[in-house]
C-alpha cells in the first residue's frame, strides 16, 4: 500500500462470493519478447500509444517547447546498486516507454497542425558496453524501434533547443520535481528570465486516466502480485519470521516475471501490523496472531499495491474474524459507490460512515472508524502513490486503490485489506479479486497449502 494521508474511498457492503481457492500460475505471467538492440533487452516500445501521449501534450500547450530528460546511469562508486537497478525518469518514460539512460525528448509544437519530436540519445561506446551492456545509438535502429522518425546525437541537444524556442517563441515547458533539480541544463533554463513553466502539471493531469496500454501494464502487475500474496499465505505457518514470508512473496513476484517490487514489502505480524509502515520484517510470527503482508510488483513500469491480513495459524479466531469482517464490509462499501463522477472525498466519507456505523461494541465505549487512522485509498500507476489530483471527480480508466483498516496496539491486533480498482463507465472492477478476500477463501487456501499431498 503505502499511505497518501489524503481523502480516499468507500459504500454497502457484501462478503465476497465464494470461488475455488486459487492455484498458483505455472508461470511466469510476465515474461514478454524482448528486444535484444533496447537497452536491457528491453519489452516493445508501443508506438502508437506513446505517439497519442506525445500529440495530445503537444495539443494541451498550443505553441511553446517540451524539453524531457531520461534518468541517468546508475553511479556504481555512490549508489546502493544492490537495491536500486536502473528505472527510467517516469514522465521520460510515459512518452517514450525507453529505458535509454541520458537521454533527452524535444516537443515542439507551433500549432495544431505543426508539431516537431526529436529524441537525443549519447553516442555508442563498444567498450563501454561491455561492461554495460548494449545502448540503443542515435541511429536508424533507434528511429525504427521508439517510433520517433528524428534521433540525434546528444552533443546537438542545445543547438537544436535554440532553434525550437526561436520558431514557436512560445513557453519552454520542463518537468520541475526532486527527480529533475540536479539537471543543469534544466535551472540554467528555469533562471533564464524566459517563460519556463513546469510541464508537470499537464503530464500528471494525462497520466491520472490510463490509456489501454497502461492497464494492461497494470493488470499484469496485479496478476503477478496476486501470485506472489499467494505463496505468501501458503508459507505462513507458527514460527515462521517476517523475512520468510517477504521472501516466498518476492521470490514469487520475480518468478512470474516481476522487474522489481513496487515498494518495500511490509510484512507485520501480531504487533508489527499496526505500525503502517513497518518494513523491518525481522520478528518470529506467534499462533494466534495475525499478519499483514502489503506488497506489490513492478511491471512494465507500472506497480500494483495489494494488502491481505491471514491468520498465522490458518484459523481466524471470533474475535479477529470480527475485525476483519467489519473492515472488509467497509472495503465493499467502497467499492460499491464507485464509479465516474464521485470524488475520493465522497467516497472516505462513505466507508468511515459503515465502519462506524456496523462497528457496535467491538471498539469499547468508542466506534471503530476511531482507529482506522489513514485514508481509504490511492491513485496506482507508474508510482504506487500515482501522481493526479485528488480532488478531481473520477472518471473511467482512473486506477485506484480502496484500503480500510483497523489497528489496535493494545490488542496487537491490525487489520488493512487493500485492493486494485479500476474505474469503468458503469462503475467500477476489482482488479486483485484474484487474491482471496473472504474468510472462508482465505482459510480454505491456508488450509490446503497445510494438506500432505498424495
């Protein structure tokens, strides 16, 4: 999950249905056709859907210059390399799908029907690249795979800048943000004394409405995350520790073709479970406890955030069954308001509301709503807090994460359940309905992964 403490979600409220309890994937889910001149035999750029991003930013501005940088090449002196690969800059990537490092994107647009992309990629180095591996040139190959029909060799990056600013002498837009401030062909543009203004705004605007491309990126993301909830609940067990757990989900998610984690898996048993972010995963889980495993994978780019809360022991106890239902109605309550034109704010309202009001006396003297203590839900995209405003009405293709909880230190006892929606135009669809939600489908799958085979 990983908490935004904003507005989120909710509405009525029904158990699951019951299904079969789910089987593991042969797998992997994600393996996909590589490209072997990409960087990192990287997956197909698709043309059309970034050709649409490019044209429609173009679009939104009228007349002015876009200037984008990749992200740059790992430091192997400086950075942690055993926990950061390379991922690309995400506003680079939405307009290109590239995992080109130290690369730039040139927009120009002088009018509707006027529009200019050049793409500005470093120079080969054969040597280099063999300790690097391969680099996508500024070359025809280049041209033919990102679709982009002018690549250009960096060291001409600022000639062709001056040129652009000089045909629309229009605004100069560039993505101003933490990821960017170290960039110094960038803050020599923004102190300038020219129009520069932060295309941010507008890209994050686009990217709160996925397109088909981005969902099915996503839906592969949550498939494989559903994956790995699963070994994670089949590997639970008294005595087991926090980093077993994380370790049968990540090794899962990898399994099926997972690039990375999303996030840092939060795996809190008993106590642990009411820390939010706990990401220690280093405690011995106790019988009759509960855990919380928050965990998702990356794919594509694109991360899902799924949240299961189970019985170390397999056997929910009354008073956790209790719990649990109470924040899994609220989820459904959620869920069933959804749809376009609602706001996230309507929405938290809604499942504080069923909390409190189906709460009784399992709180004491005060109603539950009292102790779930974030937001119902997030924007997931490219980021497992996806960028978007979240005063904005929803609409369909946004993609949202719906997540009640409950935390009780006194009790050692947390209980978040935490779900992928997507918005359609009728309302709403789970996308992690494969991970088991239900008691029964949570018991039942616990109980099978502890039945000898024969």
């Amino acid at each position: 999950m990983r908490f935004l403490l904003v507005f989120c979600l909710a509405a009525g409220a029904l158990q699951a249905q019951e299904r079969p309890a789910p089987a593991l994937s042969a797998g992997p889910l994600g393996a996909w056709s590589f490209v072997p001149a990409l960087p990192g035999m990287g997956r197909p750029v698709n043309v059309a859907a970034t050709a649409a991003r490019r044209q429609a930013l173009l679009t939104r501005i009228g007349r002015g210059v876009v200037l984008i940088p990749a992200a740059h090449e790992r430091d192997l002196e400086a950075d942690y390399v055993q926990d950061n690969d390379f991922r690309q800059n995400n506003t680079f990537f939405y307009f290109t799908e590239l995992e080109a490092e130290d690369a730039w994107l040139l927009l120009t647009a002088l009018g509707p029907d006027s529009t200019d992309v050049v793409l500005f990629l470093p120079s080969r180095d054969p040597a280099q690249e063999r300790w690097t591996g391969i680099r996508l040139g500024p070359d025809a190959t280049a041209s033919r795979l990102t679709g982009i029909a002018t690549v250009l060799p960096l060291d001409s990056l600022d000639r062709r800048l001056r040129i652009a600013q000089f045909r629309t002498r229009g605004p100069v837009y560039i993505p101003l943000d933490a990821s960017t401030k170290g960039e110094a062909r960038l803050n020599d543009l923004a102190f300038s004394a020219r129009d520069v203004r932060n295309v941010r705004p507008i890209v994050d605007s686009m990217r709160l409405v996925k397109d088909d491309e981005e969902l099915a990126r996503l839906r592969m993301a949550v498939n494989i995350t559903v994956q790995g909830h699963l070994a994670a609940m089949r590997a639970g067990r008294p005595g087991a520790f926090e980093y077993e757990i994380e370790a049968a989900f990540e090794g899962e998610v990898r399994r099926q073709g997972a690039d990375r984690l999303g996030y840092p898996t939060i795996v809190g048993s008993g106590p642990n479970g009411t820390t939010l972010h706990y990401d220690a995963n280093r405690r011995r889980a106790q019988d009759g406890e509960l855990v919380v495993v928050d965990a998702g994978a990356e794919y594509g780019q694109y991360t899902a955030d799924v949240t299961r809360t189970w019985p170390v022991s397999g056997k929910f106890t009354s008073r956790q069954k209790a719990i649990y239902n109470l924040v899994l109605g609220s989820q459904q309550a959620a869920f069933d308001a959804v749809r376009p034109g609602v706001k996230m704010a309507t929405l938290d309202s809604i499942s504080r509301a069923y909390m409190r009001e189906h709460s009784g006396s399992l709180c004491g003297e005060t109603t539950c709503d009292n102790f779930y203590i974030h937001g119902l839900g997030h924007w997931i995209g490219m980021d497992v807090h996806d960028v978007g405003d979240y005063t904005t009405p929803l609409a369909s293709g946004m993609v949202l994460t719906l997540e009640p909880g409950i935390y009780l230190p006194d009790e050692a006892l947390g209980v978040r359940i935490e779900d992928d929606v997507v918005v359609t135009a009728a309302g709403a669809e789970w996308l992690s309905a494969g991970a088991p939600r239900s008691i029964d489908e949570v018991e039942r799958v616990m109980r099978e992964a502890r039945t000898p085979r024969r």
